[in-house]
C-alpha cells in the first residue's frame, strides 16, 4: 500500500527534522520514480532473466588444496619454498625461506624466515595520506579473492550505488561538504551510521563492498556493490532507494541547512544501478570494475585527499568490505615443484588441473 503525501512528509520529517511542503515532496517522488511505496520492487533475478554465478565455495577450494597437498610427497628442508594462494579470482605466488624449528609439542614446525627489513617495515605503519599503485594491487587481490556468493542469497540482484555530499548552500558556499565532513574521521563514521541504520531497517547488516574517490570540487563521495533488499524498511514502509535517499541525506545534514536544501540533497545525493552492479557478478569483474572501469577509472583527482584531511594525519582507508569474507586457500610447494631459474610452477597434471578447475568455476 503507497503512503499518502502527509504520511509520507511526515516519515521525512521523523528521520530529518526537516518537514517539506506537497511541492518539495511531490518533486521528490517525481525525481526517483514514485519510491513511497507506488513504484516497482526492487528487481530480482528473474527480472534481468538473471542466473547467478556457480562460485566455488571456500569448502572446496580447501578441500581441492587439501587433496593435492595429500597426494604429493613433501620433501621440505630449510631453503626456498613457494606458497600458493587460490581464490575464487584470483592465484597468488610468493617464494620464502623456510627453516626447521620445534614446536611447543615437540615435533616439528617449519617457519618463515623474514629479512630484518621486513619485520622493520612491519612494525612502522605509514599514515595513509593517498592512493597509490600498492593500495591499488592490495584491492585489487583481496577483491579477487572474497566470496560474493552472499550478495545472492536473498534473491535480490547487486546494485552500484553512489552516495556523494551536499553541493552549494547559502551558509558555506562551495565549501558546504567540509561542514558535513571537516575530517577523514567524520566520513567513515557517516558510512558506519549508514550501515547500522541498515541492519536496524533491514533486521541484517549488508555485505558489500566500498570505495571512497573525491570530485573535483574535493568533496568525497562512496561507490558500493550491493544487494538492495526487496523489502520495505521497518517502522516507515520505506523502498530501499527512498530508504536510502532519506537517511544518507539525514546523515550528511550541517548546520544552517535549509528545507529547500535539505530537500536538493534528498533527491540527487544517492544513486542506484543495477546494470553496472550484474557486470561485477563475480570476483574478477568486481576486481577489475573497482580498479580500472565507469566511475572506478583512475582519474587523477578522484584519488587525492583533501589538503585538509592530510595536514590532519592519516586519511584512513580509501576501501573497505562488509561481511564478505575471504575464501583463500594455501598449499607450500617444496623446491622440486618449481623451476630453480623462472619461479614457473612445473606443469604436472595432478597440481594444475584442480587449481584450473577451481579458477573456470
């Protein structure tokens, strides 16, 4: 059942404190398609027409690196190694030293030798103030190698969806998202109270994936993949895009806002695409949507902190997930598996094919 116009203003102004008048609710409704209950649900995978992906699970990635770990023999001696690490999108390769030690029952454990270096490195952690090529490789790999298979499971279809900062206002000018966001700090708090007011909505916190990019204007903004759900919000009745519209733009409120501004923000500061969200169905498409494609292309300023934020320290983490978890797994392959001049595993047939089996999935 749709919301009449005084209901719907009132459900606002409960969330907002703003009350807006018919005019500013009806252009609301208008701009995003009729949301207070009289548009369509959100789609499902029947309408795209829609199969989601068969992913392998993280149970029979470790169980296929189980079974080539026990059908191969294990000469392990201190010196070189190669760990492999498989994921869902994703095979990684590293070579390390490994020395016999004793463990605490007595037997023996190998472990990792590490350069001092490394260990240095380690325990000094760099203020993150920008985006660079290894923040890039580091998102790109974890990206690859997460299980998306919950982004499914409700029957929904995933969704990008954008959530950018109020523009000019009266108070500020330009300048208006430092009021809403004069610190890093402030803006992951927005996208944590975003998240708790989903699961209190909802009744579950989403999994997703997110990443924060800047405008020209230096005001940042997030781009997430997730599952919109196809129900209405507890308490309200709301449809997830007006859901969204009003609490992000409740969220990102400032002082000396207006009605009239409050109500620009309702209807232009979230967006929704479920086209661009069945592109990225599977970890490589997600790895690669996030990294190099539409609103993820590297764009030189999308990834330049504010000024503001880096003389304050640390910017925090330009990405992040929600409730998806890795489905890596890992397998020690001694010297005689890998060729001593190029690092190249040896292309025996019971080590490959499983690993390949697992990447065509």
């Amino acid at each position: 059942m749709s919301l009449t116009v005084d209901e719907g203003i009132a459900a606002i102004g409960r969330v907002s404190g703003f009350r807006l008048s018919p005019e500013q609710f009806a252009r609301f409704v208008g701009a995003r398609g009729g949301m207070f209950g009289a548009g369509s649900p959100a789609p499902t995978h029947a309408t795209y027409g829609f199969t989601p992906p068969a992913l392998a699970t993280p149970q029979e990635i470790a169980q296929t690196v189980d079974g080539i770990q026990a059908r191969r023999p294990h000469f392990l001696s201190t010196g070189k190694h190669t760990k492999i690490e498989i994921g869902p999108g994703v095979i990684r390769r590293s070579r390390s030293w490994l020395v016999e030690d004793i463990g605490p029952a007595g037997g023996r454990v190998w472990r990792k030798l590490a350069a001092m270096t490394d260990l240095q490195e380690r325990g000094n952690k760099r203020a993150i103030t920008g985006w660079t090529a290894a923040s890039r490789r580091n998102m790109v790999r974890t990206l690859a190698s997460l299980d998306y298979r919950p982004l499914f499971e409700r029957g929904g279809v995933p969704a990008l969806v954008t959530l950018t900062y109020p523009g000019r206002s009266e108070a500020y000018g330009d300048r208006t998202w430092e009021a809403v966001a004069p610190t890093a700090a402030d803006v992951k708090n927005h996208l944590e109270s975003l998240q708790a007011r989903f699961q209190h909505a909802y009744g579950y916190r989403p999994e997703a994936v997110w990443k924060m990019e800047f405008q020209r204007r230096g005001a940042p903004h997030f781009h997430l993949l997730l599952t919109p759900p196809r129900q209405r919000s507890r308490g309200d009745g709301l449809d997830f895009p007006a859901w969204l519209a009003l609490h992000w733009a409740s969220i990102t409120r400032y002082e000396g806002q207006t009605t009239d501004e409050f109500a620009k923000t309702l209807m232009a500061a979230t967006q929704i695409d479920y086209e661009r969200g069945l592109k990225s169905y599977d970890p490589k498409r997600v790895a690669a949507y996030f990294s190099k494609h539409g609103v993820w292309s590297s764009k030189e300023y999308q990834n330049h902190a504010p000024e503001r934020w880096i003389a304050q320290g640390s910017v925090g983490r330009f990405w992040g997930r929600w409730r998806l978890k890795s489905a890596m797994a890992t397998m020690i392959l001694p010297p005689q598996d890998v060729d001593p001049d190029t690092g190249e595993i040896l292309a025996t047939p019971d080590l490959r094919s499983p690993i390949m089996h697992i990447m065509s999935e």
